[in-house]
C-alpha cells in the first residue's frame, strides 16, 4: 500500500519536471516543428451599393462622391485579437483616353460606425476621414463577432480634368 | 534523466506528427465562411500552442538561413466558386495598428515568403489549402520583420462604376536572430480615469513595449476597494492596440455605467500572448461626462502565477516533497518497530 504511494509521487514529481522543461525547450523557438489546428477564419465581402445610385458628377472643382457598398467583416477565429479594415484606390483613369485623375485625390469615410451583427465589437478611428490608403477602422473585440459597414469614396475632380467616364479599383484590405 | 526521456518522447512524437501526411488532408472547419472570402492559418509551431498570438498569426523566431512551410486555409462561403490571388505583402505596425501596405507592395520579409500557387479557384462553399514557403537569407540582419499573407478576391463592379476588391490577410511577425529569442517585454506606464460622452466611465492605461518584438495587447481591469468598500470587474479591455517595439499606446478598458466616482483600487493585467503583466493605481473618475481625470502613474505588481513553468514546478516540488514524507515515516515506523522489538 505504502509503495503504491510512493510511486505515485515519484511519477508526479516526474511530470512536473518534465513540465518545466518543455517551455524550456520552448525558448529557443524551433519552426520546423508544426501542429495542425483548426480555427474559425477572418473574412470579408462587399455587397454591391443599391442600384440607381448617380455616379455622374456635372463640371469640374467638385468632389464625387461614391458608395461602395456594404462591407461585411466576420471573424471566427478562437484566438482573436481584433482586425483592422484598411482601403486603398488606384488611379482613375478616363475611358478611351489617357487622363487620370491621381488616388491622392481620393479620400475614404464610413457613413457611420460598423453596425454588430454577432459580437460586442467597439470601434476605434470611425470617425475620420482617412487618406486616399489608409485605415478605415479598428475593431477591438476577441470573441467571434461579425461587423457591417458602408464605406464611401471621395474623389476631388480636379478643375482641368477632361470630361469622360473615369474607373479604378478600390481594395479594403482586412487583417 | 527522466524529464530528459520524456521530452525526447515528446520531440520524437512532434517530428512524427510532421512527417505524417498531414498537408493531404483538408481539416473540416469549425465555422464556415458566410457568404464571404476567409482566410485561416493551418500550422502553428508546436513550441507555440499555447500562444493565442501563434493561433491566429504566422509568429515566429527563426535564426539566418532557416526554411519552413505553413498552410492557409481559404474558405470559399459564396454560392460560387472564387478565383482568388494569394500572396505575400508588406505589412506595418502604424498608429499603434497592424497593417497591410495598400497595393502589392513588397518589403524585405514578403521577398523571403513564397505562395504557391497563387491563383487558387476556391469552389462554392468549399475551401482550399495553400502552402506558403519561407525562406530566410543566410544574410539576413537581425529583427523583427512584418508582412501579410494576403488573400485577394476579384472587384466588383459597383453601380456607381468604382470596382471593389476586397483582401483579407494573415499577419506574419518573424523575428531573425540568433538561437536565443528576443525578449518580449512591456510596462504600464500610467492609468487614467474618463467618462465617455455617454457618461459610461472607462480607464485608459498607457501601455510601454520595452521588449525588442512587438505586441498585441489584450487584458482585463478590476476595481477594488471603492465607496462602501465596494469591488467591481474584471472588465475586459478593448483589443486590437498592435505595440511596436519602443512604441508607448493608449489600451482602453470600458466599465459599467454603474461605477461611481471613487476612489479606486485599479489594477490591470496586461498580456500580449503568454507575456502577462500587472499594475495598479489609485483612480478617481470624474463626474461629468466627456472629461478625464489626470493620469495616475501606476506601480508595477509582481505577478502571482505565471502558469507556464510555476505551476508544473510547483507540482514537482510538492511531490519530491511528498516522497520525501513517506521516506521519513516509512524509515521512523520501522524505527519504532525496531526498538519495540528491541523493548
């Protein structure tokens, strides 16, 4: 009976011992050693703004303004620390000619703060205008949580800009 | 000699888990996209399972030279199939955020970072397994570097006549250097007591990184000793603050509308992956809303447990402690026997 004790204790000393020298081992940081896991993801898409929305600007000196839809953001991943939303424009460039209207004219807004669909999320830098690449938003939250917002862009026509159709591509980066 | 025993069965069981042909098979996951674009990290090192940051990142310390691969998994939650481009981006910490460089810029580390292949048609409500290969320069200086695994999604024309492109990314913090990690290290500098417009009261601590990688701050605040010795919390504060190395950033902690005005015991645990730091500091919160009380410099607190070695060791301890009992009474009872039949 009293062996049987004792070798219980000798087998949890053991253990603890080992223990303590796996994060020891940890320390050095090896890479070549990967374990597999299966998270939740970070994901995003954008539904398109509502038809009919004018995107014809008369004259020039003006700013246009473009709704870009709805942007969802949903985070599923265990471990989460937040994300952040980002977005960025190339260059517009007139259809069938060589003007551009440079992306320093362009500037990003939220129309308002993301709306919570799943998660308490609160938001950091919502409120400002954002350079033509920049942050949209931070949202800070850990927990599964899935956030929409609608992003507009702003563009300065400027006054020599020749008439015409103008496109480019905004990205919104999330990570 | 035992615990060197148990750890090689360890290492041989992680080498074993590698070799497997892990990267055949596709994990089913947990929660599907929804209608979106995702993107998930398959691999962590073994060494960092237990680093929520190494979870959700590619976190790692590597010396020069040094090669390994991870997966992504990119999930397809739309009703049909997504041809996606994957690469490899500069990243930055910038305004106390991690972000990705807009455009396909590049910087040093995304040039160490190979994705193959990059065009990946990912089927409707389905997913696909990309493998990402590092490899570091034997050159290459010490560090921290950052970039972005990107996942980018075709644009869509809006009706306005704008194209939107959406990408979405895992981070990649690589520290290079040499056998020995960089120490990862922070100090609350000071707390600071605010009523947000809405009159809910919040605390504002100033967090310091005075290691050499950066962090993602996460934590929780409790109050004690308040009016009529009140306690309250813990409350969790707000996530997302990425510290670059040197930076100093605010980390907010918001409380419950009920919280009167104090005085406040206050102290906050502070932790970025397993580094978990404490401070605390007398707050009082002002009475009106909008305004803020000045900023209370706040005294670091040793902490009670640091899970990772102490209590293992503990367990240890208690246990030679307990064999060393039963040696002693094993060897004094036989004592007694010996002199009762001696008497």
């Amino acid at each position: 009976m009293r062996r049987t004790l004792a070798l219980g204790a000798v087998a949890l000393s053991v253990l603890g011992l080992a223990a303590t020298a796996v994060p020891a081992q940890a320390a050095t940081g090896t890479t070549t050693v990967a374990l597999s896991v299966i998270d939740g993801t970070l994901a995003i898409v954008t539904t398109p703004a509502a038809a009919g929305v004018s995107s014809a600007i008369v004259g020039t000196g003006r700013t246009f303004t473009a709704p870009l839809g709805v942007t969802t953001v949903t985070d599923t991943r265990a471990a989460s620390g937040g994300w952040a939303l980002s977005a960025s424009t190339t260059a517009f460039t007139l259809t069938g000619g060589a003007a551009t209207i440079p992306a320093a004219n362009a500037t990003f807004s939220l129309t308002a703060a993301p709306t919570n669909t799943v998660g308490n999320n609160t938001y950091s830098g919502t409120a400002t205008t954002t350079p033509s690449s920049g942050a949209l938003t931070t949202a800070t939250s850990s927990g599964i949580n899935t956030a929409t917002m609608e992003p507009v862009l702003h563009v300065a026509v400027p006054n020599e800009t020749a008439v015409g159709t103008y496109t480019g591509t905004v990205t919104q980066s999330v990570v | 000699m035992w615990s060197k025993r148990v750890l090689a069965g360890a290492v041989t069981l992680a080498v074993a888990a590698l070799g497997s042909p892990a990267l055949a098979q596709s994990p089913r996951p947990v929660e599907p996209c929804k209608e979106s674009i995702g993107v998930a990290l398959v691999d962590i090192p073994k060494a960092r399972q237990a680093d929520p940051r190494a979870r959700t990142y590619v976190i790692d310390h590597v010396e020069p030279g040094a090669r390994f691969e991870r997966r992504l998994r990119v999930c397809n939650g739309t009703t049909a199939p997504v041809t996606v481009q994957v690469y490899a981006g500069a990243a930055s910490i910038d305004g106390a955020a991690f972000r990705a460089v807009e455009g396909r810029q590049t910087n040093e580390l995304s040039s160490w970072i190979t994705v193959a292949p990059t065009q990946v048609t990912v089927p409707a409500k389905g997913e696909k397994i990309v493998p990402v290969s590092f490899s570091v320069p034997v050159d290459a200086t010490g560090g921290e570097r950052y970039a972005a695994l990107l996942v980018e999604a075709p644009a869509v024309r809006q009706p306005s006549g704008s194209s939107v492109a959406n990408r979405v990314g895992v981070r990649v913090y690589l520290s290079v250097g040499g056998p020995k990690e960089p120490l990862s290290e922070f100090v609350v500098d000071s707390l600071q007591a605010s009523r947000g417009a809405d009159g809910r009261p919040a605390v504002t601590a100033r967090v310091r990184n005075t290691g050499e990688r950066a962090l993602d701050m996460a934590g929780e605040l409790a109050l004690a000793d308040g009016p009529g010795g009140l306690s309250a919390g813990p409350f969790a504060a707000t996530v997302g603050t990425t510290l670059a190395v040197g930076a100093t950033a605010p980390v907010e902690v918001v409380l419950d509308q009920a919280i009167r005005g104090g005085p406040w015991l206050a102290t906050i645990t502070m932790r970025s992956g397993l580094l978990e730091r404490a401070a605390k500091a007398s707050i009082i919160f002002p009475d009106s809303a909008g305004t803020s009380a000045a900023p209370v410099e706040a005294a670091e607190l040793p902490l009670a447990k640091d899970p990772g070695v102490v209590i293992p060791f503990a367990i240890g301890l208690l246990g030679l402690l307990f064999l060393l009992l039963l040696v002693v009474g094993y060897l004094s009872t036989r004592r007694k026997a010996r002199e009762k039949a001696a008497g």
